[in-house]
C-alpha cells in the first residue's frame, strides 16, 4: 500500500529527515514513535504533501503510485487521510455537513456523482452508531468548542466516513486525557480491515496499551533506526527514549 525508500527531506537549510524506509501493506496497523524533534510530524506531513518541506531525495508511493507530484487534496482524493493536530474552527458548519461536503468532493475528484441524500444519511447513520456518536454532536459547528476528547471524537468520524486507504494519525504533543485516548484507539480497532492501513504515530506509549500495533519503528533523528513488534513499544517505555540515544552515539 504505502512504500517510502530513501526519504530525505528539508526544511530551508536544515535537514530533518535523513533516509526513511518504510512499507505498510494493507490491513497492517504501524505505530511510529520517537523523542521530541525526531521528524515524525514531518513525516506524516510530507507523506499527505504538505509544500512547505523540500523533498530532496528519495520516493514515495501508494498502491504503486508515484505521489511526489501530487497536491495534497489529490493525495487525500486518493485515499490519504492525515489527522490534524490542530484543527481549525468553522462556525456555522456542522459536522455533518462538512462531512458531506467533502465526500461529493472526494467523489467528484474520483468521477462519481454526488452521494444521494438518503444514502449519506444511511451512512452517517451507520458510522455514528459502530462510533457511538451522538446526534447532538454531529449538529455542532465544527471543531467551536471542542473539548480535546471530541476533536478526536471528529477526527474518528472523518476517518470513518472518508474510508481511506491509508490513516495517519499524528497524535504526538497533544497532550491527550485518558478518554480522548479510547475514542481514537476504540475508533481505530472498529475501522481496521484489510483494504486499509493506519499509521498511528505517537509520543507515548500509553495509546499503545488499546491499539496492538503489528510493527513498531523508532524514528530518531530523521532515521528510523529500530523495527519490531508491539514488545518494541513496551522495552521502550522501560528503558526510555535515552536507551536508543545512547546506542545512536555509542
Ligand atoms: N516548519 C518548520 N520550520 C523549522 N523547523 C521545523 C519545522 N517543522 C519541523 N521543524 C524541525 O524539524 C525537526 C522535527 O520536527 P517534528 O517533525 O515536528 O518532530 P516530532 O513530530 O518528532 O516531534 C525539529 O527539529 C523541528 O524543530
Ligand atoms: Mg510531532
């Protein structure tokens, strides 16, 4: 699904990432973990296409797909979905109708017709309920007053009704409480399935206690510079960030 070889990347002069490989196939779950200033929003942000970082060398594909020259709503429109960690507010804009907005978009960008009515309220219908998403909420204006659980709350249901290919969920410094927590990984188990992968990347290892993470990789300093499985998530919150610090400067 998505194969990164040889990432390098830049922001004006100063390098940040030095060399990222990486294969996610589909139905797999990776997380992505990492000290403070690893790269690892980067990395999200440059995989959806965001223009302000200068990809020097190296490639990126989906499904076979060269996306470098890509814009990132044409990534989005085929299957790129990035969490935002900052949100924007939209008063006067539901949820709902966001929504619905950008499905037609997505559609129209794949050269389908709008979604009919009756058919997005089925749908909607059906992800609130495997989300347990309230009604009330999905009338609210987009992201005004959100509490950190329900801009999470939003960002499940986005991903839920996009459906796409590949899911990244940059959940890093955003200092996420207990149950905002179990909203993404309750929303992230729920939406697994084979046709799709989803990169979780995460600062802690908490979120890993209710998402199981078939791979694990630690990027450092614009490397990814340990893989394994889920037991990698756990020898980390052990032995600490300065574990692989340590090894990196031996
Ligand atoms: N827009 C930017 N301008 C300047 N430096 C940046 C910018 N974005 C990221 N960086 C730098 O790139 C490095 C990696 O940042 P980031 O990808 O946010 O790390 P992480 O998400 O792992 O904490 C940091 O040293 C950061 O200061
Ligand atoms: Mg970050």
């Amino acid at each position: 699904m998505l194969s990164i070889k040889n990432l390098h990347a830049s922001i004006g002069d100063k390098e940040i990432l030095k060399g990222i490989n990486l294969e996610v196939k589909a139905g797999e779950i990776h997380a992505i973990m990492g000290p403070n200033g690893a790269g690892k929003s980067t990395l999200a942000s440059i995989i959806a296409g965001n223009e302000n970082y200068e990809v020097t060398a190296g490639e990126i594909s989906l499904d076979g797909e060269d996306l470098s020259e890509l814009a990132p709503e044409e990534r989005a429109h085929k299957g790129v979905f990035l969490s935002f960690q900052y949100p924007v507010e939209i008063p006067g804009v539901s949820v709902t109708n966001f929504m619905r907005t950008a499905i037609n978009e997505t559609r129209k960008a794949n050269g389908l017709e709008e979604m009919p009515a009756k058919d997005m309220l089925k749908v909607i219908r059906e992800k609130s309920e495997l989300l347990e998403i309230d009604r009330k909420f999905l009338s609210r204006s987009l992201n005004e007053g959100f509490s950190g659980g329900e801009k999470k709350r939003n960002e499940i249901f986005q991903m839920a009704m996009l459906e796409p290919k590949l899911a990244i969920l940059d959940e890093t410094d955003s200092g996420l409480d207990i149950d905002a927590l179990r909203i993404v990984a309750n929303g992230v188990n729920k939406l697994k399935s084979d046709k799709n992968a989803i990169v979780v990347i995460t600062h802690y290892q908490r979120l890993l206690d209710y998402i199981v993470p078939d791979f694990v990789h630690v990027l450092y300093n614009g490397k990814i510079v340990k893989s394994g499985g889920k037991e990698l998530a756990h020898e980390l919150e052990e032995k600490g960030y300065d574990w692989i610090k340590q090894e990196q400067e031996a």
